[in-house]
C-alpha cells in the first residue's frame, strides 16, 4: 500500500502565479467582500475587524485580519483510522497525498448491473464493506444518501452504518445541528471519550460554502457546531466556470479561494486552532444546458491549482478528483478518472476525495467502479511515488556483473526491489491472449463486479464491540438496528 507519499511534481500555477492569485484574492475580499447570512457569525466577523454593511449582511474583510485568522489554523491534521498500529492513518499536510471516496450520489450501480437504482442506506453499509477491502482507497467519505430515510435521522444513520464496518477514515456531509451531535456522542462511546476522539479523530464532517462569496446560514451554523466540539471540518465551495465563477480557470481558482478562506476564518472565529481543511470541489459548467461536468481534465487543472494555494497558505486540502460523466464503467469512466486522480495527486493534493466510484456527473455511485478505481489509484501512487536515483537504484555494480548481451532475471538485487519498485495491479489481465480466453475472456468490468460481489457475499465484519453497539443502540435516536448487528 502506497499512502501519504508527497506529491508536487506537478505546478500548475508559477510562485509568481500564486503571488498574484493571492493579491487578487485580497482585493476581493476588502473591496467586493463575503455576504454571511448568519446573524451570531456576522457579528464575529465584525469584532474581528471586518468592515460589515449590517443591511447587505456583506463582510469586507482587511489582510491582516485575513492573515492573522489563517495562520491560527493547524498546517497539519491526523485523519485517523482505528487501526491499531495506526497504519490506516491519514496525516494531511504539505504535499502530503490520500485519495478516497466522494459523496453524495443519489443513484446505487449494483455489481454487474446496468441500470442504477435510488440509494439506500444499506448501500452506506456495503460500500463502507468493500472500501474496507481495497488497498488504494485510504479513506470512505461517506459516497450515497439513504433516499429511505427522514432528513433528521441521515446524520447518524450514515455515520453508524459506515462506522461498523471499515476501520478507514470517515468523513461525511452533515444535514442537522442535532445529527451532528448524536454523530459526535456515538463516536465518543466508541472512542472512549471525548478526549480520546479529539486526540485521534476517525470521524471528520464537511460544511459548505456557497458560490460566489456566501456564507449560508444552515451551513454556517453547522460548521460552528463542528468546531466547538474540535472535530476536524472541511468547508468547501464549488464556483463553477462561466456560471458561479468566470469561466476562466484562473477566475475559478480566486472566487474558490475566497469563498474556503472565508469559511475557514468562520471556524477560527468560533474556536481557535480548530482542525480545519481547505476545500475545493470546483469544476467546469457545460454551457450547452448549463450542468455540472465531473470529468473534464479542468476539472483537474481546477484542483492541482487549488493544491497549490492551500500550500501557499499552509492548510491542508480537501481537493477533488476521478469522477465520470459517463453513465457507464467504459474507456470514458477509466480515462476520465485516471487523468484528472493523477493530475490533482502530483500536484500534492492532500485528502482527495470523489477519487474512487462516482459516475454520471455524480449522481451515481458503482460498487464495480471501486473496484476499478482502486487499480487508478494504486497506478496514480506509483507515479507520485516517482524515480527513486541512488547508489542502490542505479545497479552500477549489477550493471557490471551482467555485462554486454547480460540478462538481471536471477538477479539477488531483482529479488530485493521488484515488490517496492514495480506496482502489480490486482484487477488488470497481464496475461497472453490464450490464457485471457482459457479464464473466460472477461472484461476490466466482468473480473471488478466479480470483485465486488464477492466481497459483499462474504460474512460481515462488525468494527465495533458489541457492548458499545448496545449502548448506542440504547442511547442515539434514530438509528437503524439491522446497522448495528
């Protein structure tokens, strides 16, 4: 398993680029300025020093407030697992890279299907099973919403089910300030305590900005209650080009900025030092019927340029990646995916989420297409892991032994490096035709629904102990049983 290697080989933006992107962004917010439609956050903002228009509820905020809030956020954050050796850690941070599911679909693919159908929440549970088996994906944002829940029962329902079943990172959009808090009680049981899960947070929670230069009430007010209670929060924005943000990429990159930066001030405002993500979820807009594009390589020129301001700022990133437009796990879905995974991952983005199973601009979620990407994402951290050049990896004395019209299969040096050096894919057919057709000739998407099918037919693992499943069961509201057995 390939995690948390640093990226940065790729730049999209010059540190002259970066430097004039930051100007731009000042101006922004001192001459244009944020509108936070929350009365208690507004108010913040203006005893912190931002010249506020009460009636247009609009914050113009000066540099040195701006610098003195970012400066009190973390530039590193322990996304924990609850491995015990900590081997499913997650620490973000520099150029730090992790990639990991997205959310939220609202359309399930089932192993071998070709029709979606409406999620469930028993889909959360079962692509939180197979995520627990996959290698390259390091983490499970929770990726679907239960269209058979109430709104008010979501929050905890989604945490719980994903919870018992992967020791992975979990993070998750949030719908209510009570299911956030119930999430939180359920996590601090299994934690221990309140203490030990803000030590070692395995939860993390996501609160959006709106596009352009809005700070939604009901967002707002979940965010404040995510970081007085130090959980880890992300407050990304999604402008999208020639719709919510100009349709030049650059323009993208400086609302998106803007709009981050101020939901991170409003996490600082309410509890200093809280552990808090930059976030960008930008993208184009196609301009025939004005739609969200998930799989343009913009898309990821978007995010590598993202990567890079939240470095300049020394946050870590919640950037996006590896999404399809296609309506199927095609060549379009494999291409799409890889190119925009690989440019955001060397560009050094920290906590790439939307990396692993989404299709349709989103909107579906494809247990096969896990499986597929989990092969993208082990190819796209070999190529972060780059060119290793020392005494050792050059072979000089190799090269020696073997000579002119030598071969280096028996090698002892082939023996020690060939497992660290080369990635071995465990969905691709390397074999030779004969062989491909003696195992049946199947296709990328025949051997990943086998894969996927096989994991969800195997006996389930709970993650947690039976006795603190009872007592969660007891004590949080609106939680499902069958999540819990």
């Amino acid at each position: 398993m390939r995690r948390g290697l640093p990226g940065g080989q790729y730049k999209p933006l010059t540190s002259e680029d970066i430097e004039k992107m930051h100007q731009t962004c000042l101006r922004i917010f001192s001459e244009v300025g944020v509108q936070i439609n929350l009365p208690e956050a507004l108010e913040m903002f203006k005893k912190a020093g931002a010249d506020v228009d009460e009636h247009k509820r609009i914050a113009r905020v000066p540099e040195e407030m701006l610098k003195e809030l970012i400066s009190s956020a973390p530039s590193k954050i322990n996304l924990c697992g609850r491995a015990e050796d900590g081997s499913l850690d997650c620490e973000i941070g520099g150029t730090n890279v992790y990639l990991g599911t997205g959310g939220t679909a609202l359309n399930v693919l089932e192993p071998g299907a070709e029709e979606p159908r409406r999620s469930q929440i028993k889909d959360v549970m079962n692509m939180a099973r197979v995520v627990d088996e996959l290698e390259n994906i390091h983490f499970y944002m929770l990726n679907v919403f239960p269209n058979d829940l109430e709104k008010e029962d979501v929050d905890v329902n989604r945490f719980g089910a994903a919870l018992n079943r992967t020791q992975k990172h979990i993070m998750g959009g949030v719908y209510t300030v009570e299911g956030v808090r119930n999430v939180i009680r359920m996590a601090e049981m299994i934690a221990g305590s309140k203490e030990k899960l803000q030590e070692r947070p395995f939860i993390s929670m996501v609160a959006c900005v709106i596009s352009p230069l809005k700070i939604d009430e009901d967002y707002g007010r979940l965010a404040m209650e995510i970081c007085r209670n130090r959980i880890p929060v992300v407050v990304p924005a999604e402008p999208l080009c020639g719709a919510t943000a100009p349709i030049t990429l650059a323009g993208n990159v400086a609302v998106q900025t803007v709009d981050t930066l101020s939901g991170i001030m409003l996490t600082q405002l309410t509890n200093p030092g809280a552990p808090v993500l930059y976030g960008c979820i930008s993208s184009i807009t196609d301009l025939t019927d004005m739609k969200y594009l998930a799989g343009a390589v913009e898309m990821g020129m978007i995010n590598a340029a993202a990567s890079q301001m939240a470095q300049f700022y020394k946050i870590p990133i919640y950037a996006t990646a590896g999404m399809s437009d296609s309506k199927t796990n095609d060549a379009q879905a494999g291409y799409e995916s890889a190119i925009t995974s690989l440019l955001v991952a060397l560009a050094g983005g920290n906590f790439i989420h939307d990396a692993a199973g989404f299709l349709e601009f989103c909107m579906t979620a494809s247990f096969d297409k896990l499986v597929i990407d989990n092969d993208i994402l082990g190819m796209v951290m070999r190529a972060v892991q780059g060119i290793k050049v020392d005494d050792q990896t050059l072979a000089f004395d190799e090269i020696k032994k073997a000579g002119p019209g030598g071969h280096f299969v028996a090698s002892r040096h082939t023996r020690r490096h060939m497992r660290t050096e080369i990635y071995e894919p465990q969905l691709s057919d390397r074999t030779n035709r004969e062989q491909w057709k003696a195992a049946g000739s199947k296709d990328a998407l025949k051997r990943a629904s086998e894969k996927s099918q096989a994991i969800l037919d195997a006996p389930m693992k709970s993650y947690i102990p039976e006795d603190v499943r009872a007592k969660i069961k007891k004590e949080i509201p609106g939680l499902s049983d069958f999540l819990m057995d």
